[in-house]
C-alpha cells in the first residue's frame, strides 16, 4: 500500500540535523523486507560504516516491512525527494525498464559472473542509466538466486510447471518467463503471498531461499526445487539530489559504506545458500535439484523476445552482461 502521506509528514522533518559544530545529516532508508532479509542486515550494515567514517554525522534510519510504502511508490518518492534511501528490487524496471536484462533467466552464470559484469561496464552503463533518472546507486546488493517451491510436484524441467499456478512479482518479464515455462503465472503483492499459498490461491511462489525461511513459506509449501532460474539484483538507491548535496568526504564516505555493505550481502547469500536450505528440509520441505540445461535452453526465446521489444539499449546491456562472463 501506498504511504505518501506518511512520507510527505516525514519529509516534512529535519533531514538535515540542527546545526552544531558538525551538521548531522539522518537520511531514512525503506526496505521491503523484515529485519532477517539480505537487504534489511546489508543496510544496517552500510549504517555502521558509514557513521563510523562519519563519526556519526551521517546516519540512517532504517524502515522494514515497507513501512514507508512499496517499492514502487519508494522510487517515485526518491525521485521526488519525498524519501532519502530505499532498496529496490524487480520494480527497478518501472522508472528503466532495460534494466529487466539482469533479470533475464540464467543470464548470471555465478557470483563470480555477477561481480565482473557489476563492478564493469555493465554496472557503469546501469548507473548511468538511473541516475539520469535522478537516483544514484550506492551498492549493488545481494538478492540471492531465485528458487521454486510449490505444493504440486518437485520441479526438475520447464515440464514439470505445466498448469502449475505461480505467483510472480508484478513484473511482465517474469511472467512471461514462468508462462514460457508453462506456467499459470501471474503476480501478487508479497505482503498477500502467505495466505495465497496457504488457502490454495496460488500453487507456488519464487524467491531467494532466505524468504521460504523468513516468510515461513516451509508451513504452506511441500517442495523446494533449486532452479537457480535468476539472480536478484537488489539496488541500494539514494536520491541524486541528496547525494549531491553531501560534502566530498561525506560521498567517499558512503561509497566505502556500500562497497562493506555489498560485500556483506553476498557473505549472507552464500551462508544461506546452504544453512537456510538444511533448515527448510528439518522443516519437512522435500529439495531436489533442477535440470539447469533443460532450463537454460528453454530460456533462449525469452532473451531474444525480450530484447527485441526493448531495442537497442536493452541489447547492448545483455552483451555488456554476458561479455563479463568468466572464461570457463
């Protein structure tokens, strides 16, 4: 749900603090998810850091469960200076939608991949991207290789989601994708996702392990299947304008905040990776592993059809994408 006006009256307050002998700036920084995700411990992370660097005149303030509206609404609100911070995921795509590229199945071969494509060009055309939108990148976070799991069947080829009814975030590119699968997909706000699969509303969801966990997903979904389908790139995002107006100290500052920040964040991808995915089988969750060749081939008519619908801006970050890809 939409909170302009929660963020109009917060906006409304010092951001800037009182005037002392050092000015403190609190910037307030909203994420989607509760305080066990990636994104919510990566940015209090970057929290620690930063006021360390700062010697606490430049701080955060952290809202989790999309205290301060979702994603959609945090970007319009960083845009018009409404809200300072926010992480943000596959709504990304609304304010640019080439940057559905990274979402893109199996366009990510590994983390190692996803550091040389984020750290290169790729990640430099992306920035460039946003910020003519008016928002600058911090860090580019962990959001974890995405996983099925459903109350159907396990899930080894594109087959086997035939009829399956899949929620999907409100993204076209990942229903089409799920529905290219063979599918029944379509989206649903994450806040309504638990009840969906509990009542039967939806067979099965996908997301990043830690979410099963966080979310107790392993309460109303029998099988977990590890397709690895995508990678979730979480944007630490902080309105250009603010940015702008920090001292040059105060943006090197917050820089080496967000590269601790998204060094962090892979750390906890990785851990949960393995920890998260034993603690949903002690839940009674049955894993399996996916055909990832059945999968990638049939996900080369999505790249093409995807692409061509974009144009040439769209192209030219999947080559970006794919030629940072580590020699095998």
């Amino acid at each position: 749900m939409k909170t302009f006006t929660t963020l109009a009256a917060l906006a409304m307050g010092a951001v800037f603090g009182t005037v002392g002998v050092a000015q403190e700036t609190k910037f307030r920084a909203n994420m989607p998810g509760n305080e066990e995700s990636i994104a919510y411990k990566s940015v209090e992370r970057f929290d620690e850091v930063l006021q360390d660097l700062t010697d606490g005149n430049v701080a955060l303030r952290l809202f989790a469960n999309s205290a301060l509206g979702d994603q959609e609404s945090s970007l319009e609100a960083l845009q018009t200076g409404l809200l300072d911070m926010a992480t943000v995921e596959t709504p990304i795509t609304s304010v640019v939608p080439e940057l559905g590229a990274t979402a893109l199945p199996y366009i990510f071969s590994s983390r190692e991949h996803i550091a040389a494509a984020m750290d290169g060009e790729a990640g430099e055309r992306i920035r460039e991207m946003l910020a003519e939108k008016g928002l600058y990148v911090v860090a580019f976070l962990e959001g974890g290789f995405r996983q099925i799991t459903n109350n159907v069947r396990p899930i080894v080829t594109p087959a086997d989601l035939d009829g399956v009814k899949m929620r999907t975030p409100g993204s076209a590119l990942r229903i089409k994708i799920f529905n290219h699968y063979g599918a029944n997909a379509s989206p649903l706000p994450f806040s309504e996702l638990y009840s969906a699969l509990q009542t039967g509303v939806y067979d099965g969801q996908e997301n990043p392990v830690i979410w099963a966990k966080s979310q107790k997903f392993y309460e109303v979904q029998d099988y977990l299947s590890l397709t690895n389908h995508l990678y979730t790139v979480t944007y630490l995002l902080i309105s250009k304008d603010k940015f702008d107006a920090l001292s040059e100290e105060q943006q090197a500052a917050m820089i080496k905040a967000g590269d601790a920040a998204e060094a962090y964040s892979v750390e906890l991808g990785m851990q949960a990776d393995t920890e998260i995915v034993d603690h949903l089988k002690d839940q009674g969750m049955q894993v399996n592993e996916a055909d990832i060749p059945a999968f990638t081939d049939a996900s080369g008519a999505i790249w093409t059809e995807w692409a061509a619908e974009q144009g040439a801006k769209a192209q030219e970050l999947i080559d970006l994408i794919v030629a940072a890809r580590p020699a095998q």
